[in-house]
C-alpha cells in the first residue's frame, strides 16, 4: 500500500515539473517589460521572430463617403426592338426561335397578305398613270410650239397661244402628280421588302437590330390582323442597364455620365463599372429613393437580366493611413495592433478604423504613417500577452 502512495506522488511530482518546465520555457522566450503591460520584448535569439513580419503604415486614398445601393441587371431599353406584323396575313414561316442570335436586316418570318398584291396593284397603276401623262404633256407641248409658230406668222390669234400655253403647263404638272404617286407606291413596296412587278411575293419580316430573341408569340399558319401587337422581342445585350433604387439623401453625389462600380451576387469578388446613364426625375414617395440606371458592357453575355447586386459610388477620397486586414486583432470589442518601438520590442496600440476598402482597412486614430506595424503574426504576439497576464 505504501508502495503504491509512493509512485502516485512521484508522478504528481513529475508533472508538476514538467508543467513548471513549459511555463519557464515560454518566459525565457519573452521578456516582458516593468514599464508597462502594454508592452513586450521577445528576445533578439528567439525563433519566434521568424514567424513575425512587421512593416511601415502605408498611406491610400479610401472613400470617406461612399453611396451603395441595392440594384439588379435590366434590359436596356434603348436596344430593344418589338417587331409587329407591317401587314394583315398569313404567317407563312418563322425563321427563327426563342434564344436565337440574329443580325440587322436577318428575316424572322413571312406572311401571305392581300396587302402586298394590292401594293403591287397601285405600283403597277401609278407606273402606267406616269406614262399617259408623260404623253398627254408631250402632246400638249408639240400644239403649244406649232401654235406659237403660227402666231408668229400672224395665222392664229393669241388667245389660242395662251389656251395652248395653259394646256401644256397643266400637262406638266399633272406628269409631276403622276411621278410622286408613283414614287409614293414605290416606297411602299420597298417598307413591305417586295420587287415590282412580281405578284404573289409574301412580306419578309426583317430584324431591325442586331440581338437576341426574348419573347415570341407567333407560329407558322397564324393569321393575324391586329398589326400593333408585338410577335417578338428582340434585345440587343452587348450592353445592359444596373437599376438601382438610390435614397433622396444621396442622389445629390450622383451625376449623368460618371463612374460607378457594380458588384453582383453572381460572380462574387468580381468588380464591374459602369456609367450613369439615366436618373430619375422624380422620388419614390413610398421608398423615397431616386431610380438610377447606369450602363454596363456585356460583350460576352455573361451579365443577365433580374440578376441582383448592388451599385457603389465614391462621393469623396482621403489621403489616410491604411493596414493590411491581418495587422489588426479584434478583442473585447477593441480594434488593436502591435507597434515595433525597436527590434524585437513592441507596443499593444489602440486603433480606430474604417470601413474595409479592398484589401486595407483605413486607421482614423492610433497609428501615423511610417510607424511598423505587426502585420504578420500579429496573433502569435497576442498570445504572448496572453500567456503572460
């Protein structure tokens, strides 16, 4: 029984050492100083100093009034064609589909309509309305100059010169009348995309932009008659809108044509820009918020519309001392950093700081620039501390 009390307390005593063995291990590592506990000294032999890197506090220009809003990807409405039917008919083809790329002048469909042969009808009739009037001035034109001549050589009187003279003019402008109708009907084939003088041609329906097709609500054999209703949409997205909703209090830093980042939920840690191209020109009275619409490239397609996130605007910069986001510790709802008074010795410091700004963060208060500043391993020194109070 003896025996046994005796190895317990030997291995009481055994670690009891050991513990006793780390704890001195550890402050022969650091010595801290009687000035004050906001200060340590980490001798100039200790490994320890490998695993510290420290730097000088640089300064940046950081936004000190920055505007973010909540927005989303739209269409832009300056680039988005509704094609309607040009003419009452048939849809005889669809050339194309929902999520199709097509080029300016590209035909989406055809239509049969009664339209066309009476367009070629009224081209066919202004053409021969043309000739009879090119005839009747010739004609008119021969009785003037033969009437003229016998005046001349006094066989007839001159009230028969100026009838002739008023028959010719008459003639001429009539030819004219006739030549605007013509051209009139011939403009109307070239909007329906028909060649004279062929009947039975269906009206090609062509892309006025260059886009995609996002909607469509027409298939080949529909007849149509209602020639204000949208078949299709077609949207070009080489660039898009952001819409954001901007508080009233803010609109004042925004302005048409300036800068403004965009972030989006869809591609996080990716920064698009893009300009202010429309603001609204009245406020929300529920929200009060300012509609803002800014212009962005899409030239790859990848930005799509409903698509969330948010518009940042820099209203303001200043010049600031700014530090790596790992030089700073948070602890009992204190921002801290770790000063190098000199090789190997440093300073637990206080520090006020602002909003992260990429990768820095801006110190209001506490550090200037050029003080050097923990700024790998700052944990490993506050764990010193630690294990030393």
């Amino acid at each position: 029984m003896l025996l046994v009390f005796f190895i317990v307390v030997c291995l009481f005593s055994a670690g009891c050492s050991h513990t006793d063995l780390r704890s001195t291990a550890v402050k022969a590592n650091v010595e801290e100083t009687a000035v004050s506990p906001d200060f340590i000294a980490i001798p100039k032999q200790s490994n320890m100093l490998e695993q510290i890197r420290v730097e000088p506090v640089q300064t940046a220009a950081v936004p000190t009034d920055e505007v973010v809003a909540p927005g989303k990807i739209e269409v832009n409405p300056n680039r988005v064609s509704h094609i309607v039917a040009p003419v009452a008919g048939q849809v005889a083809d669809v050339f194309v589909k929902i999520g199709d790329f097509v080029r300016k002048g590209e035909p989406v469909m055809a239509i049969h309509s009664p339209d066309s042969e009476s367009a070629l009808s009224a081209h066919l009739q202004a053409e021969a309305a043309v000739t009879l009037a090119k005839s009747a001035e010739l004609k008119a034109e021969m009785d003037y100059n033969r009437t003229k001549d016998l005046f001349q050589h006094e066989a007839m009187a001159q009230k028969d010169l100026l009838a002739a003279e008023t028959v010719w003019a008459q003639s001429k402008a009539a030819t004219e009348q006739a030549n605007a109708i013509r051209e009139q009907a011939k403009n109307h084939l070239t909007v329906l995309g028909l060649q004279p003088g062929y009947f039975q041609q269906p009206v090609v329906v062509r892309s006025p932009i260059s886009g995609k097709v996002l909607e469509m609500s027409v298939v080949s054999g529909e007849y149509r008659n209602d020639t204000n209703a949208p078949l299709m949409t077609i949207a070009d997205l080489s660039s898009v809108w952001v819409s954001a909703d901007v508080p009233e209090s803010y609109i004042r830093f925004i302005q048409l044509q300036e800068k403004v980042g965009i972030s989006l939920v869809a591609y996080p840690g990716e920064a698009f820009e893009g300009h202010v191209s429309r603001i609204a020109d009245t406020v929300n009275p529920q929200t009060r918020t300012v509609k803002v619409q800014a212009e962005i490239q899409n030239p790859s397609g990848r930005l799509r519309s409903e698509m969330f996130g948010s518009v940042h605007h820099v209203a303001s910069m200043k010049v600031m001392p700014v530090l790596p986001p790992a030089a700073v510790i948070q602890t009992g709802g204190k921002s801290i950093v770790f000063v190098e008074v000199e090789p190997g010795r440093f300073k637990q410091t206080e520090v006020t700081v602002g909003k992260r700004t990429g990768d820095w963060i801006p110190v209001v208060s506490g550090v200037v620039r050029g003080d050097r500043i923990v700024v790998d391993g700052a944990m490993l020194v506050k764990g010193l501390f630690r294990s030393l109070t």
